[in-house]
C-alpha cells in the first residue's frame, strides 16, 4: 500500500501517471476552478492551506481508503495560493484491483476532505463591469499558509500492496 | 496561563487576525480554550480544536509548547 500527498504553490501542472501492474482500475479526478461563484464572474480561486496538518489529514484520508475500502494505492495533489479559471487545483489518484472499490473511495475521500482537511479558498473575482455583481475576498492570508513556492511532500513508507 | 490560537478562513476574517491569546486556567482542556474563545468571540462558535495538527476532543490536555488552531467550515476541492 502507498499514499502520497503533495501541497503545491500555484496550479497543479498535468499528471504523469503510470498504471503498475495489479492495476485492474485507475480513478482519476481532477478538481478545476470554474468561471463563476454565484453567479459572479471569477477570475481565480486563493487556496489558503494550514500546511502541516492539511498533509497529515490528507494522509490519514488515503490509509483509511486503502484499509475500508481495499484500495491498492492513493495519491493526492491540492494547490495553495492562487489558481485561475480552468486551472487544476485538486487532483486524486486512486488505483484498485476492481472499479467499484476504486470509485467508491473516490467519492468518499471527496466528502471527508472537505468536511474534516484545513483548506479553504477564496474567490478573485473579475472587476465588474455595468450591469454585473462586483466581488471580493472573504478572509485575508495567514503568515501560516505558505506561499513560498515549497513543495510539502509526504509519502508513506509502505511497499505497494499488490 | 495564555493560549495562542491560530485562525483561518471565515473565522480569521470575523476576528480581524490570523491569532488570538486566550487567558485560561493553568493545565487547560480543549474545552477550556473553546469557552474563553466562544466568550470574547461569541461567532466562533460552530469551529472545532485541533492541537498538534489533529482534531481534539472538549477533555484534550493543552500544554504551553502545543500548536492550537481553531478550524471552521473548510472549503478544499
């Protein structure tokens, strides 16, 4: 069994994947940052992340799928700071022998990462134009979101489960 | 003995900072700190504790050295 979990500045660049052998299903979803938030044009979203224990609970999510659901291997990629419009900000990799398990924990990390790991966006919206809602930031940074262009990588020091 | 409690989100915006101190009892639970945030900060109210970076239960021992942060309604994805 593997897990990885990776926070990256900025917007996820695109995957390079490989499969493994005793692979028979490959999940992935990738979150993207869509045009409008209530029904206001956007022009990025500002991921705020509380760094360490957004990576442990992201870490404690991928061994907890592996060991309910029986998934071979997990992997997780979540940006902080600023992602435009079209761009990925989340990315899961989930592999399993059978696509029921494989897609049931897919859903499920979903619904627990954004119900318990210390993330938060917020919208940068365009400037409005006449006739449009004009937007703005909800909350400020925190000296404890990390901006700095590091990357946090955690990795589980289990062999792959074949 | 005082207590820093880290804010994000809705929560550090409502407070106007990305810290707090709270004034507690020495040998404080998690309880204790979310009573004396909940009483100056009444808004706060439906955030949780974690201590060392994992969610904490009301009867949780805080000591001096611990990272305490107070989490709301998160939004990843």
């Amino acid at each position: 069994m593997r897990v990885y979990v990776e926070i990256v500045e900025g917007p996820l660049p695109p995957a390079k994947l490989a499969v493994g052998e005793g692979t028979g299903a490959f999940v992935v979803f990738e979150g993207v940052v869509r045009g409008e938030e209530d029904g206001k044009k956007l022009q990025a979203l500002d991921y705020q992340v509380y760094e360490p224990m957004a990576g442990k609970q992201l870490e404690s999510l991928g061994v907890a799928m592996v060991q309910e659901f029986g998934v071979l291997d997990v992997a997780v990629w979540h940006s902080s700071g600023i992602v435009k419009v079209g761009e990925v900000s989340f990315r899961l990799v989930i592999k399993g022998t059978h696509r029921h398990e494989a897609l049931e924990a897919t859903g499920e990390f979903i619904e627990r990462m954004k119900r318990d790991v210390p993330i938060w966006k917020k919208p940068v919206f365009a400037p409005a134009t006449p006739g449009e809602k004009s937007g703005r930031s909800i909350f400020e940074k925190s000296p404890t979101a990390k901006k700095t262009g590091r990357k946090a990588t955690r990795k589980s020091k289990g062999k792959p489960k074949r | 003995m005082k207590v820093k409690v880290l804010l994000f989100g809705a929560e550090q915006k409502s407070v106007g900072r990305s810290s707090v101190d709270v004034e507690v009892a020495d040998a404080p639970r998690a309880r204790d700190v979310l009573k004396a945030l909940f009483e100056k900060w009444p808004q706060l109210k439906r955030a949780r504790l974690a201590v060392n970076h994992a969610f904490v239960a009301g009867d949780e021992m805080i000591g001096a050295k611990d990272e305490v942060a107070l989490i709301g309604m998160v939004s990843g994805g």
